[in-house]
C-alpha cells in the first residue's frame, strides 16, 4: 500500500513540476525556475519513484500468487468434495 500511495501524491507533484514556468536565468523569486533547476529537483525525485514502484509491483505479483494458490486449493477440496459424494 505504500508504494501505491507514495506514487499517487508523486504523480501530480511531477506533473506540476513539468508545467511549471521556466527562466532563462535563475531568479531571486520564486515565480519561474531554470531547466537546469527542474533536472535537480526531478533526479532527487527518483529513487521516490523507483522504490515505491519496486514495492507496488512486489505487491501485486504477490497479492497475485496468494489469490492462484487458494484458487488451486480450492478446485482441489471442490474435486475431492465431488468424488466423496460420488462414492
């Protein structure tokens, strides 16, 4: 659940971030900031990415395992349920 979370309050920061005016020249206001500025504040935003999106994707493939196993165990008891009743 972090991973996922992490990611959806990132999304947005990101994507205001990349809209955001850009200067020229860097300026003493907080009204516009360089390209050279938004690479520094994306790249310290990445491993905010890539871990939360490393975890997620564990969680998923794991959520994902545990629903096939109790699907397998679950065939298996209907299977040995139906061949009790037919004894």
């Amino acid at each position: 659940m972090y991973g996922a979370s992490t990611l959806t309050t990132l999304a947005p920061s990101i994507a205001y971030l990349k809209n955001y005016p850009t200067a020229i020249a860097a300026t003493t206001t907080f009204a516009t900031i360089t390209e050279v500025q938004k690479k520094q504040i994306v790249n310290s935003l990445i491993p905010w990415v890539i871990i939360p999106a490393g975890i997620t994707v564990d969680f998923g493939l794991r959520i994902a395992r545990i629903i096939s196993d109790a699907s397998a165990r679950d065939s298996l008891v209907r299977a040995k349920t139906k061949a009790a009743k037919g004894l």
